[in-house]
C-alpha cells in the first residue's frame, strides 16, 4: 500500500511538473491570462491554466496507477471534479456570473451524493444529504476564495492532501489514499511554478477542482475505530483554514454592509497578515503552518474519547473566534470597487 500511494504521488507530481510549463505557453497563446489591476498585487499578465495541470496530473496518475475497481468507484468524484474545473477554466476565459457558477457547484454535488459519496452521520437521510450539498459547495468556494495570494491555495492543497493521506494510511483506506497521494502529487508539481514569485495561476479551474476534490475526500474518510459523533470534526479540522478565511471575509464584509459574495477587496486572512508587517511569503507560510498545526489536532481527535475531542474542539473554535474578533480590527484594503472586477467574482488570485 505504501509504494502504491509513493508511485501515485510521484507520478502525479511528475505529470503536474511537465504540464504546468505547457499550460503557462497555452494560457499565454489562447489569451487567458490575469491581468494587473488596482485591486491585484502582480505587476505583469499572469498565465491562468495551472489548474488544467493540476487536473490532467491528477486524473492521468489514477488511470495508470490507480486500482482500477477504486477509479469505477469514484466516478461520480471524477464527474462532478471535471465540471467544476470546466467551469472554471470558462470563468477564467470570460467571467461567468455568480449565479451560473453556484449553480455548477451544486450540480456537481448533486452528481457526487448521488454516487454515495455523502455525509453518513446518525441523522435522518435529509439532514446527511443537506450537510453534504453545504460541506461540498462550501469547500468548494473556500478554497476558491482562498487562492489569493502566490503559494497559498496550493500550499493548503499540500498540507490538507498530505494529512488525509496520513489519516487514510493509519485507518487503512486505499481508495481515499490513492486520491490524496495522487491530488499531494499534482500540488506539488504545479507549486514549483506557483510559489513566490509565481509565473502561473492556477485560476478557478483549479481552485474550484482542488476544494471539490478536498471536500470529497474528506466525506469518504472514514474511521472505524472511533464513533462519527467525535471523528466528524476530523476533515473539518484539516480544511479548517478555508472554512476560517471564508467566515472571516463573510463577518468581515456583513458587518460593514456589502455583499461578502460579490463585494471585491484584499480582506482575506493574507492580505490581513501582509497589513500586519509580514511580506506575502511570511503570510502564506503562517498560514501553512496553521494547517499544519490543525491536522495534527485532527490526527488527536480522530483517536480521542467524546470528551476530550469536544474539548479540544471547542478550544480551536474558541481561538478561530478570538482570532476573528482579533484580525477583524485589521482595516481590509480595496473594499468596494464594482462587482463585475470583484477578485472573487472573476478571479481570486491577487498576487
């Protein structure tokens, strides 16, 4: 199992590796790009199909590598993955509205709780369905949103992917290993390309690919040694950093009476850092090391009695709203140009 998840993660991290480079040529040629404006940081173009690296690396290790019984068996995860990053690849081509995109997000959903791949807690079948469609278009948008910055929604991919590999391995889970392995791999590949300074994106077909496929594999961990009215808050405390940068831009934004969903401005929890006195790569590394920190708390909880998993999720949450009271002070910039140049309606990389 373990040379499995090696080879996947190696062949995925060698294809993203290769393709980058092509996609960054290819995104040049065909025109989609992101441009310097007020409202960014970059002071050049920047290519934008980094995301079409990310997939094709992710999708050609399983097909090559990959057990072929686990990839029939995900092919609801592959459809509703392919629809999003085809819609974001759209959105980066020419903006789409927030209404044509939300309505994709919960199509894909749809077509991923319809395969199976759902919310299994001791509620009644309503309420699972229900949690599943808000975790999955919820992630999906938090990593969306959160790809602001060089490094940084990839950096998130590594860490999230790279601990639901660890949980997937101690609780002997091939087929949720083999697409962390494989998604660890892609990230990897394409962040030589993307860390500070960065010479691609990866535009929303990538961060909308990478948090549906996060959310996707945090449904389908399972762990069977412990009870799921303690191990739900695992893969929430694994993606517990979009879940956190999206609450914070939502009060943030609500509070001063906009809109937090078509309301542009640089009031992420980066850009706040940045405020602060940290340079872009200090941020995101802070941010990568909270990750770090979360997965693993989510690797204690995962193992941890009823008691002690509350407690100790009731301590994060209390810090996660503290530091939200906290950072909320730090006066966002860029608040309040037209929706239409919103670097979340159009695209969130403001590098």
């Amino acid at each position: 199992m373990i040379i499995q998840y090696l080879l996947l993660l190696l062949s995925a991290f060698l294809l993203a590796a290769s393709f980058t480079p092509l996609m960054r040529r290819w995104a040049v040629h065909l025109g989609i790009v992101d441009r310097p404006a007020a409202r960014k940081i970059h002071t050049r173009p920047i290519p934008l199909m980094g995301g079409v690296a990310i997939y094709l690396a992710f999708v050609l290790s399983l097909a090559l590598l990959g057990n072929r019984f686990y990839v029939r068996e995900v092919a609801g995860i592959f459809i509703g993955a392919t629809l999003c990053s085809l819609t974001g690849l759209l959105d980066d081509r020419k903006p789409l509205t927030p209404l044509a995109k939300s309505g994709v997000q919960v199509a894909a959903a749809g077509i991923l709780i319809a395969s199976g791949v759902r919310v299994q807690l001791s509620v009644p079948t309503a309420v699972n369905i229900g949690l599943s469609l808000l975790w999955i278009v919820g992630i999906t948008n938090a990593t969306n949103l959160l790809d602001n910055m060089d490094g940084l929604a990839a950096g998130v991919g590594v860490t999230a992917s790279a601990f639901f590999l660890l949980l997937a391995a101690m609780n002997r889970q091939y087929l949720v290993g083999a697409l962390a392995a494989s998604l660890l791999g892609a990230c990897v590949g394409f962040l030589l390309y993307n860390a500070n300074p960065a010479s691609i994106f990866m535009g929303d077909s990538g961060s909308q690919f990478l948090g549906f496929m996060l959310a996707a594999v945090g449904i389908k961990l399972r762990f069977p040694a412990n009870v799921n009215f303690v191990t739900w808050m695992v893969p929430v405390l694994v993606l517990g950093l979009p879940i956190f940068d999206t609450t914070l831009v939502t009060i943030s934004r609500l509070r001063r009476g906009l809109n937090p969903f078509t309301t542009p401005g640089k009031d992420h929890l980066s850009h706040r850092l940045v405020k602060l006195g940290y340079t872009q790569r200090e941020a995101v590394l802070i941010i990568h090391l909270i990750c770090c920190a979360l997965g693993v708390i989510a690797i204690y909880v995962m193992q941890a009695t009823i008691l002690e998993g509350y407690i100790l999720g009731g301590l994060v949450a209390l810090i996660g709203l503290g530091a939200i009271i906290w950072l909320e002070r730090v006066a966002p910039a860029g608040l309040g140009q037209s929706p239409a140049t919103s670097p979340d309606a159009v695209h969130t990389d403001t590098t």
